[in-house]
C-alpha cells in the first residue's frame, strides 16, 4: 500500500492527529535538550553565542506549545465551551514567528562557515535588535539613559566586527560592506551570507538574505512560504477572504495540518542546528529519548 492510500485511508481528521503528535513529540525532545543543557552548562567554557543559542531554543518551545495549544480550538459563543473553532490566521501568525526564529538561528549558526563568521553575523543581529530603542520620541529619563548604554554597546560591536574582518584578511572592499551593514540605523531583520569563490574559497562577497530566502533551507521547498503566512497572517483582502470560506468543506482541517507539518520541519531543523553547532548538545541529544530523537531526525531528513 503506497502512502497516498494509507493518507486517503487515514483521512484529514487521523492526519491532523497524526502530526500533532509528531510535533508533541519533538517539542519534548527540544525541551530535553534544552534542559539538559543547561544542567551541564556550568561545567563548560561556553561562549556568549551559545547561551544566546538557548535562549532562542526556549521561545522556539514556547511558539510550539502556543500552537498544539492552539489546535484544540477556542470557543467564539460566550459561556458556550462546546462550540470550538480553529483561529486558524493567529495560529498562522505564530507559525510566521516560529519561521522568522528558525531563521535567524540557521543563519547565525548554520549557514556561516566559521566561527569567526557567525560571530561577525551575530553581532550584527545584535546591533539591528539594539537599533530599536534608538531615537524614540518622548520616552521616560530612565528610557533615555537606556538608549544612551546601548548606543555605546552598539559602538562596542561595530568595533568587534571591525577586528574580525581584520582577522578575516578581508579586502577594504568588503570591509565598506560590513561598515556600511553596521551603521544602518534599520531594525529589520535580513539574514547575511559571505560568498566565497569556489576554487580558493577566498570571501569576495558580503550579502543579505530575507525571509523569503530561507523556505528551500529550513522546509525543502520553493514555495513562497514566507509570503503565503504573511497574506493569511496580516488582514488583507485575500486572508478575510480566506477566513469567509475557511469552515466549508473542512477548509480549516486541511490548514491545521498543513501548520503542523510545517511547525514539524521547523522545530526538527532547530534541533538539529542546536546540536550541530552549540558547545557540548551533540552529547545531549544523543541520549535524548529513543522517541523524540528518531522523530526529530526522520522529520528533518524527509
């Protein structure tokens, strides 16, 4: 029997239950890792990056258990709990959050080829997240002094990504390109990459990536992911249009899955970059539970 006659078999309904225990079972699993981690933590010399690493783990567990949380409904009808409907655009902007996390961990961590890299690449993720409390009108004293320390920490990680592109042996060239990244005062997010050439696998460039970019990496598809969330995640025409026909013909059931398929790919490539890439978690999700790490790894190879 093939899989498309096992899922016809199965229907959307055993399908829907099917994946959110897949993605149940790897939640666990990251929360195991997480906490394992952070128990032995105290015996390694761990770098700033790494506890950063499990620090975005922990929210990445959070969204996961919002939206299992999420999948049980939520009832509309006042003082009426048998009444339960999918909200399905809220779990859909959850999983654009999830998304965006499990990006800029891959791309902090994964997709540099050094540790020098990552870290020219994380103190610029670093320097965009301080950006936001740069310049804001009419905020408190005690905001104004804030604002004050973080711009010289901003100061300070320019001048580190500066010594790492000495370090590098980077051409004056790409160094404008980092100072150039460094002192935008923007607080989007973007990821970057440094492209090498192939025979010498000498830098010669410094890019940036967008959310869009990152679908084929972290679910295996070409698909314009990231903007499919975004039309049915923000109130435009087509995702109210949507919600008007989103109880018809189990429309909702047939969204449920494609989420938690999705939440899967997405929690099983975290836990994986965590293993690959944070000082001392290979160990740790080796002995994670039999269950959770074959779930993990089948979810992240398929």
């Amino acid at each position: 029997m093939n899989i498309k006659v096992i899922l016809d078999v199965i229907g959307i309904n055993g399908q829907v239950v099917i994946m959110k225990e897949s993605l149940e079972t790897v939640c666990d699993g990251l929360f195991n890792l997480f906490f394992n981690w952070r128990k032995k933590s105290d015996k390694l010399e761990l770098a700033e990056s790494d506890f950063i690493a499990q620090c975005i783990l922990q929210i990445a567990i959070c969204k996961i258990r919002t939206l299992l949380s999420m999948c049980n409904g939520i009832s509309i009808m006042p003082k009426d709990e048998h009444i339960k409907v999918i909200d399905v655009p809220s779990m859909i902007s959850v999983l654009r959050s999830l998304y965006e996390l499990t990006f800029v961990f891959h791309n902090i961590y994964t997709e540099q080829d050094s540790p020098l890299e990552r870290d020219i690449v994380l103190y610029i993720w670093e320097i965009r997240g301080l950006n936001n409390r740069q310049n804001l009108p009419f905020v408190p004293i005690e905001y104004r002094e804030k604002e004050n320390d973080e711009k010289k920490q901003i100061s300070r990680l320019k001048e580190k990504v500066e010594l790492l592109a000495e370090q590098l042996h980077l051409s004056e060239e790409l160094r404008n390109q980092l100072r150039k990244v460094t002192a935008s005062t923007k607080s989007d997010i973007k990821g970057y990459r440094f492209k090498k050439d192939i025979e010498s696998n000498r830098i010669v460039a410094f890019e940036d990536t967008r959310f869009n970019d990152g679908a084929e990496d972290l679910l295996k598809t070409n698909a314009p992911v990231y903007r499919l969330l975004s039309i049915h995640g923000h109130p435009s025409y087509l995702g109210v249009l949507q919600f008007g026909q989103l109880f018809n013909n189990g429309t909702d059931k047939e969204f449920l899955r494609t989420i938690m398929t999705c939440a899967c790919k997405l929690a099983s490539t975290i836990a994986v970059d965590f293993r690959n890439h944070i000082t001392g978690a290979d160990e740790i999700f080796t002995n994670l539970d039999e269950k959770s790490r074959s779930y993990i790894e089948t979810l992240y190879n398929s």
